[in-house]
C-alpha cells in the first residue's frame, strides 16, 4: 500500500484494531475514517466531535451531523454513512477508496450504488502494525505486567490450598475451582488496568485442548495450564504469558515433559532474529521434541504431541502477524513483538505449554517477559 493511496473504513475502535491503531481513542460505534490524498479525516457524531478534536490532533475531525444536514437539505431523507462517504469524495473528486479486507458487505454494496469503486485490500491494511515503535514496545511491556500480576495471585492462591480428598486442591477449606482461580485472576487484572477475557485455567486432560478455559475441581500432582492474556484499558495492547504449574509433586514423566518444553521454548529464542523465516523457529521446536520422543500426531483419534504453532504477533490484537508456525510465511523483521509458546499434550500426562513475549531484533531477542518458571508448587 502506498502513502499516496485512498483509504476507508468505517469501525468503532473498541474492537476494530486498525481503527485503534489510526486514531489512539476508544470509540463504542462505528464512525467513518479516510485518508484522502494523505490527509487523514474522521467524521464524528456530535457525541464524539469535541473529544475527537482535542485528542485526535492527526486527523481532521468533520461533524457527521453538518453532512447529514447538506444531504437533506439536496433531497435525502436518511442520510447514513454511504451517502456520507460519498458527499465527502465527490467533493474532493476522488471515485475509489481502498478499504481493509473486514470492511461491512452491505455498505460497500451501497456505495457500488453510489459510483464508489471499493477495493479490499489483501492482507494487512496498514502493514507497519506489525514493526513496533519504542512507544508501542512499552504499551505491550505494560499490558504483560498486568498478565504478570495476574499471574502472581494465581500462583500465590496455589500455594496457598491444602491437598483434600481425591487430590482436590482446598483453598480456605473449599475446593478451588478453574472458574474460582481465573475470577482470581480477572480481578486481579482489573484492578490494575486491565481487561481479561477468556483466561484459561486448565488441569490435568483438559490442558490438552489448548484452547480449553478450564472447568471445574484442580486436582494435586497434575499439571495446571494456566494462559493470560489482558487488553490494557487504556492504551488496547495486550500481553501474553503462559505457565504450567503442579501443586504438589510432579511426577517423573511430568516433569521431563516440561523440561522438554523449556529446552523447545529456549531454542525458539535462540532461533528469534531479523531475516530468519518463521517456519524455521518453528521447526527448530518441533524437531527438539521429536529428537526427545515427544511425536505429534493423531492417536485414538484426538491430536497430541505439539500440534499448534510457535508464536504469533502481539499488539492491538492478541493474534496478530506474523505467525510462526508449520506453514508460515515470510521473515522475522526487527521490531516485530512475537510470542514464543512451546507446549506438549498427551492425554495420560496432560499438558504443558510455557509461553513469553519478545522484541525482535537485527541480532537477537529481547525477553519482555520477567516471571519466573517453577514447575512445583
């Protein structure tokens, strides 16, 4: 995409990371943003307008209402943003915009109608999301600190339960649960600045479906997935910290399974540098867990063993580009925030998954995650 290029999109920047990323404020509904010959524009309601002017001092606030106004005024009953967008290009003679891949169906319809030629752009619509600045680097730093402190009162709850009956973990003489221990967490996040979503905390066979949040009694001498991933409040970076943890002792098998997965996670580091491929720190992994006897594959027909990729880009999203992964694409580029998350599941185990945040660099890594790993709790 060049800097000479129209853009468009209409989004609200509390869940669009683009739109966030463009104008830096939080806005609940969908407003309009162009860049029009270089100049960026954003129309806003007059809900938004004065916050918009004052905070947004890159782009051109325009009164939505103002425009709404001109359009009844030449005949249109309900002026909505297409007829908008289109008012705003006519006057500055411009019939095609390039618009991000998520752009709504039905108001790129209505602008065909209007004579506005849309174009999605493939990929990313604003590519240098994924090279972080000094400032961004220090927004995500933030937002892991946040998973750290989450992270702490986990940890502290664990070592805090006695060992009952059936190996249930006990917290104040009553079982702990996932659900007790990841509200533990959320609110712990929140009142630091953080917004967690989605917490896992996962024991014994359920930490083998990475993606599972945990349900239910945590049982002693097993392994405990424990993956967090906040959204600070007030900037939207994330971060992202992944440990495994077993109350109480662990057994042989479970522990070489994390040594193995430490040693995985070290050598993905070791692999992190600018103009390496993304595949490659990827099968770096693999091949370390292969050379350990930890196969992945099909077996009783779930899948075990390493399964899911090495990493992912951090930042307005909590899975961004690049990927690193089996199948991935393109080279690492210095300046890009990337997880490094190892893990293995074997259902007669469970699963073990360590996961840190790093900075890219034209040598190197640098770790921006500070919380210790301790297995045995």
């Amino acid at each position: 995409m060049k800097s000479t290029d129209n853009l468009l999109m209409v989004a609200d920047s509390e869940h669009d990371a683009n739109m966030l990323y463009a104008v830096s404020l939080f806005v609940p509904d969908p407003f309009i943003y162009l860049r029009l010959r270089g100049r960026a524009s954003i129309v806003m309601s007059d809900l938004e307008i004065d916050r918009a002017r004052r905070d947004v001092p890159h782009c051109r606030a325009l009164s939505l209402s103002s425009y709404q106004d001109k359009l009844r005024k030449a005949g249109a009953k309900s002026p909505d943003h297409a007829q908008v967008i289109a008012a705003i290009l006519r006057e500055r003679r411009i019939r095609r915009v390039l618009v991000p891949p998520n752009f709504p169906l039905g108001l790129a319809g209505e602008l065909q109608r209007l004579r506005i030629s849309v174009c999605p752009t493939p990929g990313n619509f604003f590519p240098q999301r994924e090279l972080k600045q000094p400032a961004e680097v220090k927004k995500i730093s933030a937002a892991l600190m946040m998973a750290e402190v989450g992270m702490s009162e986990a940890m502290q709850v664990l070592r805090g339960t006695k060992i009952g009956r059936d190996r249930r973990l006990l917290y104040h003489n009553v079982p702990l649960t996932s659900e007790k221990l990841r509200a533990v967490i959320d609110t712990a996040i929140l009142q630091v600045g953080g917004l967690a979503a989605n917490t896992i905390v996962a024991g014994g066979k359920q930490g083998c479906d990475p993606h599972e949040r945990g349900f239910g009694p945590l049982r002693a001498h097993e392994p405990i997935i424990i993956d967090i991933f906040p959204r600070s409040q007030t900037t939207g970076y994330f971060g992202d910290i992944t440990r495994t943890v077993v109350r109480g002792r662990a057994s042989e098998d479970v522990r070489r399974l994390y040594d193995t997965v430490r040693q995985g996670q070290k050598i993905g580091f070791d692999k992190l540098r600018a103009a390496v491929p993304t595949a490659d720190v990827h099968r770096a992994v693999l091949d370390c867990f292969e050379h350990q006897g930890y196969k992945t594959g099909r077996r009783h027909g779930r899948m075990e063993g390493f399964f899911h990729g090495t990493g992912h880009g951090l930042g307005l999203e909590i899975h961004e580009a690049p990927r690193m992964g089996q199948h991935s694409q393109g080279k690492l580029v210095a300046g890009q925030v990337v997880t490094v998350e190892p893990g293995l599941y074997y259902p007669e185990l469970g699963g073990v998954r360590l996961e840190d945040v790093a900075l890219v660099t034209s040598n190197g890594a640098r770790n921006l995650t500070q919380f210790e790993k301790v297995l045995e709790l």
